[in-house]
C-alpha cells in the first residue's frame, strides 16, 4: 500500500451525501479528452451461487488539476452513487456511476484529432440516465438521435434487475447510428469503439479474465484488490498501429504515453480505479481507489455496499 494511502468503508445504500440537489450543468470537453478503460464481464444468470452477474473494472484518466469528488451517494438523491465532475461552472457531470435500483452507466471519450468545444458536455450522459427512469435500450436511442450534438464518446447503460434479467447495452457516435443490446460475455472499451484490439486494450482484457478466473475462490475483497492491480499496470503495449493511425494528428510522445492501461504523466494520468462486483443475489460491491489532490503517489481507497431494490 502506499505511503499516503488510507482506507474507508462504507456498508449502506445512502449516505451523508455530497449536496447535490439538482443536475446542474456539466463539464466540456478537455484540450484533448479524458483517456479512460473499462472491462467487465457479465453472466446475467450464473451457474454457481458465488459467481458474479457483473464484474467490472474501469480507469478514470484526466488533468490532475481538475477538481471532482470521489464516489458517494448524493446528497437528495441519495440512491445514486458516483464520483462528480466539480471543475467551477461545469460541475454535476459523472463517467461512471450505479443507483440502487440497478441502472449502471459509464462512458469513454473517443480519440479524435481535434475537439469540437461547443459541443455539448459528454458527463451529462452517465447522469441523466442514472436519475431517469426509463430503460438502458431506449436511453442508448434517444442519446443516438443526438450524439451529433457531442465529441466522440462511447456509453454502456444497464439496467441490472434480480427478477427481471440485466441487461447492458452500448452506443458510440463514432460507430453505428442504432444502439446495441450486449450478449452475456467479456468486454473491453477504451478510446475507440468497444472491443477495438487496441494493444492495451487485448493486454489490459487477458490481465482482466486471468485475475476474474484466480478470484472465482476468493472473498470479494480479494478479487476487487486483482483487479485494483491490473487497473494499475503501467506497462506500455508498444509500437500500437492503431492508436498511432486513430491518433495519427497527435504528438506521437503524447500518444505513446496513453499506450498503458494505467496512464501516468507529469500532471495528466489514471487518477480513478473502479471495481463494481454485482453478485447472484444482486449485492453490490462498489470499491473507489482515488488519487488524493495532485499527488500520484497519495491515493485513499473506499468501499460501498448496498443490495439492489427488486
């Protein structure tokens, strides 16, 4: 463990809150855009009464300098839990965030050469689905109807239900115009369109599968800490034609340092990891490791519990 690091745990499906009464209006994009990863596996009815219904795993990266609140409950609206977006004049966005009643969302930016900076803020889209109530499918089409409107991004929206079956969909603006209903497996999302072999991505995916298949014996704790390790691996998956020709108006130094699943610059870099455990009988298990201020090597690291509502 770190030098800085510290540790808390929270067991509820509330909490104090952090004073968030409304959604207010939510961040534009960065001079070139958060670089994030996700992996998650699904099995919506698992054999085995252990086994998980969703594991995911996923990267925040962005400015150290930019403010935002690690992952709590909110304050009236206390059945969402997510981290927030607090950079002055553009706070209320999320990238990744659950609510009680089973509605999961997170989203990727997609490398593109230059950004469109009256587009509409893409942290918007994670929250608005996380307080409405309508279903992930006819979310995921109406945000296509507009994803003109936006930089390049990509969004997974569930709707995770004990009784009912989950179900997780995708959309990215790069990709098809229709929104897709995801069939039970292993997936891995960086900054291009889902399962684009990106080499970190294929690295970061087979790292993901191998520490799932150690933690099929393990408590939870001892599965979200493998996972919490693989989120934080820094080697480099070099030369990567296809990030090189995606990002082919970049500086190739810059690019070369996002060639990680964990990405660690001077003042920009992975400075979010996040494990979601959903088990059989829908217990949710939500562990944060956030980086504290703008020190890489400070880091405070939470959990919260809660059952999902039926």
């Amino acid at each position: 463990m770190d030098e800085c690091q510290g540790i808390r745990h929270a067991v509820s499906s509330s909490s104090e809150g952090l004073g968030v009464t409304s959604l207010p209006r939510v961040s534009q994009a960065t001079p070139w855009g958060p670089m994030c990863i996700i992996f998650f596996k699904f099995d919506p009815r698992p054999v085995s009464k252990n086994a998980y219904r969703l594991i995911l795993a996923a990267n925040r990266d962005e400015f150290y300098h930019r403010p935002s609140r690690a992952a709590d409950f909110w304050g009236n609206n206390n059945e969402v839990l997510s981290g927030l977006d607090m950079e002055e004049g553009k706070e209320g966005g999320t990238w990744l965030g659950i609510n009680t009643r089973g509605k999961l969302a997170a989203l990727t930016n997609y490398l593109q050469p230059r950004l469109d900076r009256d587009a509409r803020g893409r942290g918007e889209l994670v929250a608005q689905f996380l307080t409405s109530d309508v279903d992930s499918l006819s979310y995921l089409k109406k945000v296509s109807a507009e994803g003109h409107l936006y930089n390049g991004f990509n969004l997974i929206a569930a709707d995770l239900s004990t009784e009912k079956g989950d179900v997780i969909c995708y959309y990215g603006n790069r990709g098809e115009r229709e929104p897709v209903v995801l069939a039970p497996g292993t997936y891995g999302l960086s900054n291009a369109l889902l399962e684009t072999p990106w080499r970190k991505l294929c690295f970061g995916k087979r790292l993901f599968l191998e520490a799932v298949e150690r933690g099929q014996a393990l408590p939870k704790d001892a599965l979200a800490a493998q996972l919490l390790d693989v989120l934080n691996n820094e080697e480099a998956q070099l030369p990567d034609p296809a990030i090189e020709d995606q990002g082919r108006e970049y500086v190739q130094p810059i690019l070369s340092k996002y060639a990680a699943v964990c990405v660690r610059c001077p003042d920009y870099g992975t400075r979010t990891n996040t494990v979601i455990l959903v088990d059989a009988d829908g217990h949710v298990t939500f562990t944060e490791r956030s980086m504290l201020g703008t020190d890489p090597s400070c880091w405070e690291t939470s959990t919260h519990e809660f059952r999902l509502q039926s």
